[in-house]
C-alpha cells in the first residue's frame, strides 16, 4: 500500500476546485496525470475514492475520511517543512522556560505576546518550578532557559546568568493567628510552637533547598509559593513571603508582618541559559529580559 503526499496533494486539489479538470489546471498538469493519481491511489489502497456514476465525480464515505485525514498528514509535513527550514535559519524548533513560583507566570504573558508576533516560528514551553527545581531543570536539560533561579547555581558550570533582581522577605502571619498580637521583636522559642508553611523544592536532581524553617518545628509542605501564600492567609501555619507578592494583602489586613529576630535576608533571583545554547530564539528572549521594564514588571 502506497499513501504519497503527492496522492494527497492532487486529491486535495480536486475537492478545492470541484473537478478533475480544475485540479488539473490548479496544480498544471494534463488532466489525465490527475485520473491516473486518482486511480493508481484507488488501486492501491483497493478503495473506492470517487463515485463516478453520476455527471461529476463524488467522493464516497471513504473518499471524505480519507481526505480529512490527509488533509492533517498535508498540514503535518508543511510543519516539518517549516521547522526544518527553522533550524536551518538558526531558530529552535521548541524553547523550554522554566519560571520560578516567585513569578506569577502571567507576568511573562505580555513577553509571550511579544514572541508570537516575532513569528520565528519556535515553539514556547514554559514550566514552573520552585527554589533548586530551577537549577535543576537547567543542568538536566528539561529546560533551556531559567527565569527567576535563585541564589547561586550548582557547581560545574555549563551556563550563563544574569541578575534579574532581589527578592525581599517578611515574617507574616495571617491577621487572627495568635503570633500577630506578640511582642516584636520575636525570638525562634516563640515561633517554634507554630506550624511553618514550606513551598517544596521542586528539584529531581540536585539536592532540595530551604529556607526559614526552625529544627523541629512542624511543618506542611505544599506545591508552590502561591499555595503557600494562601495557607498562611488561611491561618494555617507562619512563615516567611516575598513582599512584592503579598502586598495587596498585607495593605488588606489579611496578613500582618511581624518582627522577628532572625530576619531573613533577600534572595538574589537570576536569568540562567546553557552556556552550549546559542539560537536566536533565545537570543531574541534574553535581548528583551536584558530592558530593565521587563526586570521591573516580573517583580513588581
């Protein structure tokens, strides 16, 4: 059985133009070649294409499903047309980016805009992950570029960083906790009896990070910074909380930062990419990262 694009070209062509005749001229070629492509696929796949009882030649049950169906094989090699063409010009055929639980991912959604009007073709493949899980799915590769990884990366090498910015913490405690009305500054005995919410590393790899938690001291886990923002609004445990992400609720009255004795320093939070990467795509996204109203917008 013999199914070629150029069979699913011509009987393309005959529907567009609602005859052999038109096909013919459409794709110019004699109209016998289109009747011979026509009956040569028949006899291939031993189907009935087109009835041809009638004054003009219809497709059959089979004829339409075979069409639909080439139609998406036609429209699947023009991509891998166009994708090979992509590589060739120096553009990535697909662009993984991981973006750290520190930045609501719509932030990045005016830069994807951006992209998309660029039409390089590349397709986008965003990721989230938390603290380490940044580093880690750039030296494992299962991203190509990391927006917000924090502190220093893992040894070895193999990429490049810029400084994308600084994230500033606070010790926060939902308004009807028991720890909003204690004297400040607090000391570690006082916090160690209540819950602490983590966000969980997101790493597969490298070893997990944390941060802010006290020995021994409870703590509940969950995915992301968001879930943790909304736990320790919900009153179920304390903990630390970037401030550029919660200060809408702290001008609300719904988390109340608290003064502590062990202040938590702010987190420096970079861009990092394969030091080996070196598409335009990429080249593209990191020219617009480098303007400092995209820094600024990411950590509003």
């Amino acid at each position: 059985m013999r199914l070629t694009i150029d069979s699913l070209i011509v009987l393309d062509s005959i529907d567009r133009h609602g005859s052999f005749a038109s096909a013919a001229e459409a794709l110019h070629r004699v109209p016998s070649a289109i009747t011979y492509s026509v009956q040569k696929l028949e006899e291939d796949l031993d189907i009935l294409i087109f009835d041809r009882s009638g004054h003009r030649a219809q497709l059959t049950e089979a004829g339409r499903e075979l069409l639909k169906e080439g139609r998406r094989l036609l429209q699947a090699a023009d991509e891998l047309v166009a994708r090979t063409k992509r590589v060739a010009s120096g553009y990535e055929v697909e662009l993984r980016i991981a973006v750290d639980s520190l930045i609501p991912i719509d932030r990045l959604f005016p830069l994807v805009d951006q992209f998309y009007r660029h039409s390089c073709g590349t397709r986008l493949k965003l990721l989230t992950e938390v603290y380490g899980g940044m580093w880690d799915a750039l030296v494992t590769q299962r991203a190509d570029l990391a927006i917000g990884a924090p502190g220093e990366g893992p040894p070895g090498g193999g990429y490049s960083t810029r400084p994308l910015g600084l994230v500033q913490w606070a010790f926060m405690v939902a308004r009807d906790h028991p720890l909003a009305s204690a004297p400040e500054p607090i000391p570690p005995e006082v916090i160690m009896p209540y819950r602490s919410i983590a966000a969980a590393d997101s790493s597969r790899s490298l070893p997990p990070r944390t941060s802010g938690l006290l020995s021994g001291q409870d703590v509940l886990t969950v995915p992301d910074m968001q879930s943790k923002i909304a736990c320790q609004r919900a009153g179920l445990g304390v903990g630390y909380l970037p401030l550029h992400l919660t200060r809408q609720d702290v001008i609300d009255g719904k988390l109340v930062i608290k003064q502590v004795v062990e202040v938590r320093n702010g987190t420096p939070l970079f861009l990092a990419w394969s030091t080996q990467h070196r598409g335009e795509a990429m080249a593209w996204l990191l020219n617009r990262l480098d303007e400092a109203n995209w820094r600024e917008n990411l950590l509003a």
